[in-house]
C-alpha cells in the first residue's frame, strides 16, 4: 500500500482518488477550497441553482466505469437525464437549426428542414468521418498514457490512419475542404472552443467532437451537474479517502528527482511517496516544484510552447416569469454572431473582451433548479481572453458594462431578459482563477492551438519519480469526460497497492 497525496478535490482528484483507494492505497486530497469539484459546481443563489462550470456531459460512460469499479453504479446515486434536443443552433440570419438528441437520422431531417439536401448530406459525411477518426484515435491517444510520440507512429495501418485524422489539416480546412453549408462550419468551429481553441489552427480531429456528442448524447444530471462532484466526494469517502480542505499546497518536496512530500502554505509537510497533482500543470512545473528539479525540464519546455485555453465570462441569472414573458428555450441554446473569426481574433490575438461575442445559454427544464415554478435559473457564458493584467486583458475592470452588454443583446435577441431579471451576478476569468485556482481563468489548461497541441500537453506520469498529473491540463484534455479517462490512466500507472 503506498501514501498518495492529491493536490486538488477537482473532479479529476477525486476521480483518481477514488479508483486509488479502491486499488489499496492510502489516499488523502489536499484541497485549496472549503469544498470539493473545483470548476464543477451547483451553485444556489436564493431561489436559484446553477451549474457554474459544466453544463453538459457527454460521454457519461467514463462515470458509470468510475462508480460501477469503485462501489454502486452511478445510475443508483445520480439521476442522469438525456436533454432533448441536445442543442438548437441560432444564427445572425434569422435561421434556426435543431439538433435532436441521440439520433443522427432526426438531425439529418432537421438540417434538411433548414438548409436543404445538400447541407443534410454535408453533415452525414461530418458524421461518418469524425466516426472514422474517434475509431483511429480513441484507443491508441485518447483512452492511453502518452509516452512519446513514437508509440503512435509504430502502429499498424498508420498510413490510413493518418490519412483519416489529418494531422496537418486544421479544424476550419477541413470544413473548408468538405465544403460544408457556413451555418454548419460555425457549429464545426465551435467544436474547437470545447478544447479552449481557435477552429483556424486546431486540429481537424476535433471533429470527433460531432460524433461522440451525437452518438453519446447529451446529458444533464437532476439537480445539476455539480452532483457529480458531490457523488464523487462521496463515493471517496465511502472507499476511506481523506479530504483535507482549505489546505493549500504550497511546495512538492523532491530528493534525487523523487517525490519525498508536499509542503502546505501553513508551513506543515508531508511525508509521501506518491503525488497526483489535480492542479494545473504549469502551476505544477514552475511553482510547486523546485527548479532545481532537473528531469522536469522537458515538461516546463513543453508547456512553456503551448497556448493557454480561452477563458470564459458567464452570467448567472435569475429570471422571474411573473415580472414580464417567458420565452420558449430549449436546455442548450448557442445565438452565433455575423462574425465569428472576429471572436477568435479578439480573444487570441488582440486579447480583449468580444464584442460581438457568441452566445451560450443553458436553460434547465429541471424544476428541482428553482424555488417555485415561475422561475429560471440561466447560465451564459461567452468566450473571454484570459485575465492577463500585465500582458493581456486585466478583468479586474470594465466587467460591469460588459455584463449589461451582454444582457442588452439577450433582450436585443428577443428574450425579454431585463424586464424579468430578478437575480443576476457575473463571474469574470479572474473569479475562476480565484475560486479554482485556474491560471487565467482558462476553462481547459492549454488548448488545441497546433498540430503539436496535444504532445505539449502534461503527461500523467511525470519524469519526477513519483509524480503524476491528473484533469483537465493533462493528457488528454479537458472537459469531464477526458478529466475522468485521465483519472483512470493515472490510476493505473500507479497500479495495485
Ligand atoms: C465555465 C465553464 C464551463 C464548462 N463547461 C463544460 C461543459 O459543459 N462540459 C464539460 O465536460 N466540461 C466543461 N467545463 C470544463 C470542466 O469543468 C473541467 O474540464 C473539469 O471540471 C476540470 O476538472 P479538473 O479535474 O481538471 O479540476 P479543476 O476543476 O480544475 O479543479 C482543480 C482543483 O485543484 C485545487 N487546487 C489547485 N491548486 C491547488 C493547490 N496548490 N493546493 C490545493 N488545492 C489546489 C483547486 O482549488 C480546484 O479545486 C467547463 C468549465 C468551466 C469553467
């Protein structure tokens, strides 16, 4: 049985947490916070509950392999819901796509309704090539530990398999090259901000995103997705894990480029033979650990060369339907702008706020989310630049008028936002570095900026003998669904007690 430390009760702290403590070790989480889930969160505000971080999951399956290994199926502790439609797509034209939840065939009508045949038919090869390359790629990249790069060009079939993922084409080419409806290449590039990226220089294997979402589904948890932090904080209890809140970890102890303890801000250490570090990787690399650590070079090297993900601006509001006219949404509503590279070249390059930004609102039909039934409880959230006040975008002003903005354009949109507002509050990039200790406020670590993106991301077994990295800024990716697959390959690097 080996001590194991985890910096960080996010979702990808506990989710190894947990699979570890089920294997036999002895396992306690420092956690910063008073509470557990990091960016994933229910947050209640009077008569009104949001999930201030995810409001989407998809691939449910790498929770139901966490719970089912760990103890009672998910299904027993969660109520997990599938949201039909799983989006309704607004554009600047007036036009309205519906994407229908779990089946492919519906969605293909639907955009047929909208933009015609040849649109519907566009999408279908969509489909049937992101399946192609979830096929190449989920098993030898997404689902393994990434060692080196040579593990993936000495497999068999590597030239079709290349062929299929186009690793030098980016997301917006091969749009481009398939010659897609413009409505359907905005849904494409927004594929790329799931990643934190721009849809110009990601990766076309994004598009796998089209495929696992429709296939998959989209699901929502009763009571909010921040549930599932609960649950996990839970079944880590259930399974002997430690939580040590408030507890910042200020230094990563190491002898002879091996891990020996954690020191926290308090000035307390601990002795441990194993870190998993849920916080992110950079934070990791260059302050937890000395610098004087010489096998972490290649790492610091690595994340030093990539992008940092988008950030994130997001209203909480609080709308009262007896105060003006409710307004039929859906559960997930995008309103897309004129100009969408605009968006991209203000967030990446000219690093300030966007002006006519695109527009995310989760509408919850799950009544066990408001306090009586004249209620909504909306999350919006549009792309941000990173709170970088010395070489960025300082988010520490001007985030007032910005929210008010972006509420004129709700009413602007018809959604008659003012007259019903009853509660409203706005988190900035900084408040999500703040409150989860997310450099910049970026939603996913580093994003898919490059074809190379994925190779500078942290590894989960760390040169540092002992240490490992865990969630969304390490291998590989952010998002719930890759923080859990993360957990597991960390879990099993570590292996049996
Ligand atoms: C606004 C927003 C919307 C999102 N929408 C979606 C979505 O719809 N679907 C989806 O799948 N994903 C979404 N995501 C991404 C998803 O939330 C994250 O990828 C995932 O929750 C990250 O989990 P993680 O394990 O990396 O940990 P994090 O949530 O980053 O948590 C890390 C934890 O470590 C703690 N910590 C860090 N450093 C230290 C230290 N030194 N000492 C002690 N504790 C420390 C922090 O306090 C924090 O609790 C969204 C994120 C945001 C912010």
């Amino acid at each position: 049985m080996a001590k194991i430390s985890v910096i960080g009760a996010g979702v990808g702290g506990m989710s190894a947490a947990a699979r570890l403590a089920k294997q036999g070790h002895e396992v306690t989480i420092y956690e910063n916070s008073d509470r557990s889930g990091g960016k994933c969160r229910t947050e209640w505000f009077g008569d009104y509950g949001f999930d201030t971080g995810p409001s989407l999951l998809t691939l449910p399956a790498v929770y139901r392999d966490l719970f089912i290994k760990t103890g009672k199926r998910l299904e027993h502790i969660l109520e997990l819901e599938p949201v039909d439609p799983a989006f309704v797509y607004n554009f600047s034209d007036g036009k309205k796509v519906v994407f229908p939840n779990l089946s492919n065939p519906n969605t293909y009508l639907e955009i047929e309704k909208t933009f015609g045949a040849k649109a519907s038919n566009g999408w279908q090869e969509v489909i049937n090539r992101a399946e192609k390359m979830w096929q190449v790629s989920r098993e030898p990249f997404v689902e393994s530990e990434l060692k080196s790069i040579w593990q993936l060009l000495i497999r068999k079939n590597l030239i079709s398999q290349i062929k299929q993922i186009a690793p030098l084409t980016s997301l917006r080419r091969l749009s481009e090259k398939m010659d897609l409806d413009p409505h359907l290449r905005m849904i494409v590039d927004r594929y790329a901000t799931y990643t934190g990226s721009d849809p110009r220089s990601a990766p076309a294997v994004l598009l796998t995103i089209a495929f696992v979402e429709s296939t998959f589904g989209a699901w929502h948890i009763k009571g909010g997705i921040g549930q599932l932090s609960i649950a996990l904080e839970q079944r880590c209890k259930d399974l002997g894990v430690k939580f040590e809140f408030n507890s910042l970890v200020s230094k990563i102890l190491t002898k002879a480029n091996r891990i020996t303890g954690l020191e926290l801000a308090n000035g307390k250490q601990i002795d441990t033979e194993i870190v998993v570090a849920n916080s992110d990787a950079e934070y990791v690399y260059n302050q937890l650990l000395s610098e004087k650590v010489s096998s972490a070079s290649g790492e610091r090297r690595r994340l030093k060369a990539a992008t940092k993900s988008l950030a994130g601006f997001s209203l909480l509001l609080g709308l009262d339907n007896a105060k003006g006219n409710s307004v039929s949404m859906q559960h997930h509503n995008v309103y897309f702008p004129s100009d969408y590279d605009a968006e991209f070249d203000q967030i990446f390059t000219q690093k300030i706020p966007v002006s006519d930004p695109t527009i995310y609102i989760c509408a919850p039909k799950d009544k066990s989310l408001v306090r009586s039934d004249s209620k909504e409880a909306w999350f919006v959230l549009v792309n941000a630049p990173r709170h970088e006040p010395k070489n960025g975008w300082d988010w520490s002003k001007g985030a007032d008028q910005y929210a008010q903005k972006i509420i004129k354009k709700l009413d602007t949109l018809g959604l008659d936002v003012s007259r019903r507002l009853d509660f409203m509050k706005y988190r900035t990039p900084a408040d999500l570095e703040s409150y989860a200790m997310a450099p910049g406020g970026s939603i996913y670590g580093t994003s898919s900026n490059s074809t190379t993106s994925a190779f500078l991301r942290a590894r989960n077994r760390s040169k540092v003998t002992g240490l490992f990295c865990v969630g969304g800024s390490a291998h590989p990716g952010g998002g719930l669904p890759l923080v859990g697959i993360s957990a597991e390959i960390v879990a099993s690097a570590i292996g049996k007690a």
